[in-house]
C-alpha cells in the first residue's frame, strides 16, 4: 500500500478492482491535498481511473476543478461523461458550496442530453441542463425537447422533472415565481 500521502499512488490503485473503493475513500477523506493527484487522474489512459476522479473530484471540488471536469464531458468513454456530469450537477457531495459557471457546462451539457447515444449520459445531462432551466431559453428548450421526443422513456421521465410544470422545476423555481403564480 502506498504511503499515506502519495495520493499519485493512491490514484494509481483506482485501476486495481481490489483495491479501487478503498483507494476512492483515502482520497476523498484526505480532502484539498488529494485534489491535485485526482485533477491529474482525470488524464490517465484508463477510464476506470478517469472516472472515478470524476468522483473524488466531486467531493473536493472547488473553482479550479469545473474547468478540468468540464473538460469530461467529452470524454470517449460514456461512464465517465456520466461522472463528470454529476460532478458539475450535484450539491449533496461536495464539501463546499461552489458552483460551475453556466458558459462552462450548460452547452456541453445541452449537446449530450440532444445527442449521447447513451441514456444515462441523457439522464445526468439533464441534471446539469435542470439548474439552469429558470434563467436560460435554452436550458428549458431543450429539456422540453428530451421530455417530449428522447427515445428513451426513463429519460423523458427525468427530463420533465426539470421541466416547465415538472417537480423539481416546481421545487426549485425562484421564490419571487412562486409568489407571482
């Protein structure tokens, strides 16, 4: 097992099946000074590693790591995409509470969810297209688009939840909405 903090290493053992969720947890729990060895991570020849940097990154995410997970988005590998858009998307791992920028990962993310040839990448594009539905014309096309026409059905369920009319629309829309409606 590598040192406790050569987190190189401990990126390496992501690739290792054995060794990978505990390696994904040193990381993770070791916080800020694992981030640099997870952002490099996001390059290796393995998607195994690939994506699960994704993940640690998730958690230690700050600013600096939208850029490099926006730069997954197009990753070739799908399980990874799909990672790397629920980094950007989602709020309950990260430590902190920073945000991506909309240029950064709304258009990325409208391409994946009009045409990724894998649903689950639709689904967690949606998400990401989601946050940004009550401020940007786009966003809420687009979503109405995959609600209405996506060939797959479980895709068209998520993307009406963020949706106009949808669930998580409704829960999210900004107060001063709420009130006018």
């Amino acid at each position: 097992m590598p040192v406790m903090d050569d987190f190189k290493a401990w990126v390496r053992l992501l690739a290792d099946p054995l060794r990978s969720k505990g390696a994904f947890w040193h990381l993770v729990l070791s916080g800020r000074a694992a981030r640099p060895a997870a952002t490099e991570g996001l390059a290796d020849p393995n998607p195994d590693v690939r994506r699960q940097c994704a993940r640690v990154l998730d958690h230690l995410a700050d600013e600096s790591s939208f850029a490099d997970l926006a730069g997954m988005l197009s990753d070739p590998d799908h399980q990874v995409r799909a990672a790397a858009l629920h980094a950007v998307a989602c709020d309950r791992c990260k430590e902190g509470t920073c945000r991506p920028d909309k240029d950064m990962v709304l258009r990325p993310a409208l391409q994946l969810l009009e045409n990724d040839p894998h649903k689950h990448v639709r689904a967690m594009a949606a998400e990401v297209v989601g946050r940004y539905v009550h401020s940007d014309l786009d966003a809420e096309a687009g979503l109405v688009r995959a609600r209405e026409a996506d060939p797959d059905p479980s895709v068209r369920k998520k993307a009406g939840w963020y949706a106009p009319g949808g669930t998580i629309f409704n829960k999210t829309r900004p107060r001063s909405a709420r009130q006018a409606s």
